[in-house]
C-alpha cells in the first residue's frame, strides 16, 4: 500500500484510536503501585488479544508485570532478524490524578496524565495490529513487542528482559514521546544516581561543640567536590537534588545524606564519574562517607547506524508530508539499553505533543494518522 492510501486507512481510525487511549488513561498506572499496574497490563494485553494476538506476562514479585508478545511472528517473516518495539505502561503520576486532570480535549489537543508518556503510544500499537490484520501492511521481518512496567523508575526489573529481547534483534523502535516540532531522538544521556550517607558524631553545640564530627559540614565539601565535576562542554552534569540532616540546631549533627543525579552524553564519562564519586574521601577526620548508587542507563549515543536509520524514517515521513527532525535530550529511556548493546535504536517515535511529566502534558490529535503511518511505513520498509 502506498503511504497516502495508509494514511488515509489510519485518518479513519484515529477517533477510536484516541478513545482506546482515553479508556488507558482513565486506568492509572503508577511505577510503584504493583496492583494497578497489573491491573492496567491485564486491560492493555486484552485489547491485543482481542485482535488475536497471543500476549506472555511476566510476571514480577514486586514491580509491575511486563507484557510480551509478537506482532508479526518469526514465521510470517521473510527477512531473518526482528524488530523490537519498546513500550511501558507505567506513569510518573501518583494515583487520583485522573479527577484532578480528567481526560479531555480541546482545541486539537487532548490532554490526560501519562497520554503523552505513553498510553497515546501503546494505542498507535494497536493501530498497527489492527492494520497487520486487514491485511494493510506487509512486514518483512518478525515483529516483537515489550510493554514494561517500570520505566519510568529506572527499568530495575526489565533491564535484563529488554537486553535479552533486543539480543538478535535487526532494529529496535522505541515509542516514547518525541521532541517538539516532529523530532525524533537520536540521542539521550545516559543516567545515573547516587546516594552519600555522611556519618559524623553527635555532640552538644554549646558546651561540647569541640568534641563533634560535624556531618552537614562535612556533606557540604562533598557538595562542593560533586557539584564540580559539572563539565558542560563534555556534557556532563552533577545534580544535587536533594539534602537532609541533623536533627536540631543545638545538637552537632551526626548524620546528613544527599542524592545526586548525574547525566552523561558518553559511556565512558559515566564510568569515570563513578569512579571519581565512589572514591570520594572525607574532608574531616571522624567522618565517614557511605556512597551507594551508579549509572543506570548508558547514553543512546548517535552513532552512524541510528543515524542511517533516522534518516530512512525521515524520508518516509516526506511521503505523507511529514517533515521528521532528529534531536537530543538529557533524559533516558529504554531506548539507551538497546543502543548500547549496538542495535540501531529510533527513539521518540510517538505522537507529537508536549508536557510529558509535567501538568499540561497532551498530545496533538492530528498527529495521530501520521505517527501510524510512519511506524506501519518503518515495519514494512526495514
Ligand atoms: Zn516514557
């Protein structure tokens, strides 16, 4: 089919496209709370069965199970080598948001919490199933699916999964959010956190003050130290985020802690700035630093194969009238996984909008047919 007939195929299902991405946004999905996560998985996994799709949950013992499933078995494909999509269910808003910030749309826009990030992708996937269907669509290669549960909490359980699934695996389409003015990501930093726990000594401040380790004192060195690795030119940023210590001002306080964020754009930066923060020393003798945490995503680093890829999906975005940019952001995704394992990696392939995790998060609706008949165009074509 050529890309204006798809187009056009998609145009008329993009209404109950949307709806279905209502129906997934009315069913929040929280990171951290197990039983609607489960709950939202179960719902998103009948949908695709109902189209005939036979869906695998994996289940987790304290995160939220991740769903599996192939699009386009490896039988039905001609080319050796599938193409991994990547999903998540999960959302950054905490339960109840959905009565504060019901769905709705208006002036183009619909607005939702996580439509953006990404219940409005997982139903641009079942556009795409149900095109497979009506015999629209003419993959070449196997096509597979993971929708993860924690995405959105750094993957801790789906990591592996994801690197297992992306193993043999051609290219991997990843469905998160796109950047602003139709730009896909070709790059991301990598990410890391970190937790110093400083333990000092307890003394009076008035009448034993000598004899007290000063621990936000001594947090404070460390700050300064951390905070200093900040290397803008290499793209390297230190975050302290957040502090606590002491208990009241006439008491030396013993204990302080810090959490910190650090975003890298190369791998190998990540590696030297966990080094440099797991051999941090104590400014102050009597006190002892505990430093836990380190990188957990590697950069997606745009190298000359996601490039050639971005470019084939720019060119068939030209098709439909589409014009596709490329661009960076300092956030992670699943995406970084798969890159570095060296698997060509397209991320940010889904519908154009604005706001993720944040409170005017909304998609623009007439974007909808288009980002279908890119990804339906990408599974032909690659
Ligand atoms: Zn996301």
């Amino acid at each position: 089919m050529t890309s204006q007939t798809l187009l056009d195929y998609f145009k008329e299902r993009s209404a109950a496209a949307l709806d279905l991405a209502r129906r997934f946004v009315e069913m929040e999905s929280p990171t951290a709370d197990k039983n609607h996560v489960d709950a939202f998985g179960a719902y998103v996994a009948e949908e695709f069965r109902a189209l005939g799709t036979e869906i695998e949950v994996i289940s987790q013992t304290t995160a939220g199970n991740h769903l599996c499933f192939n699009l386009v078995p490896p039988a039905a494909a001609t080319e050796t080598g599938p193409i991994l999509i990547l999903g998540h269910l999960d959302t950054v808003w905490r339960f109840g948001e959905i009565t504060k910030r019901p769905f709705r749309i208006e002036g183009g826009r619909a607005y939702g919490p996580g439509l953006f990030d990404m219940k409005m992708s997982l139903a641009l996937l079942h556009m795409i199933q149900q095109a497979l269907r009506d015999g629209r669509l003419r993959p070449r290669r196997a096509i597979r699916v993971l929708i993860t549960s924690d995405e959105e909490e750094g993957s801790l359980t789906s990591r592996a999964l994801i690197e297992k699934e992306a193993a043999d695996c051609h290219f991997v389409l990843v469905l998160e959010p796109p950047l602003p003015d139709y730009r896909v990501k070709t790059m991301r930093k990598g990410v890391g956190r970190f937790h110093i726990a400083v333990k000092g000594r307890s003394a009076h401040a008035g009448i034993d003050h000598e004899k007290g380790v000063n621990a936000i004192e001594e947090l404070s060195h460390q700050i300064i130290t951390l905070q200093s690795l900040t290397d803008y030119g290499r793209g390297i940023t230190i975050n302290v985020g957040v502090v606590s210590g002491g208990t009241v001002p006439n008491v030396v306080p013993a204990e302080a802690e810090a959490v910190v964020d650090v975003r890298v754009s190369a791998l190998t930066d990540g590696e030297e700035i966990a080094k440099r923060i797991f051999g941090l020393k104590p400014a102050h003798t009597g006190a002892m630093l505990t430093i836990t945490g380190g990188m957990n995503r590697p950069p997606l680093v745009r190298t000359p194969a996601i490039v050639h890829l971005y470019e084939k999906a720019r060119d068939l975005a030209q098709e439909i009238g589409l014009s596709l940019g490329e661009g960076a952001t300092g956030g992670g995704s699943d995406g970084c996984f798969t890159a570095a394992l060296g698997i060509p990696t397209l991320d940010g392939l889904g519908v154009d909008g604005r706001g993720a995790h944040a409170l005017d998060e909304h998609i623009v609706v007439a974007d909808i047919p288009y980002k279908a008949t890119l990804l339906a165009r990408l599974i032909e074509t690659l």
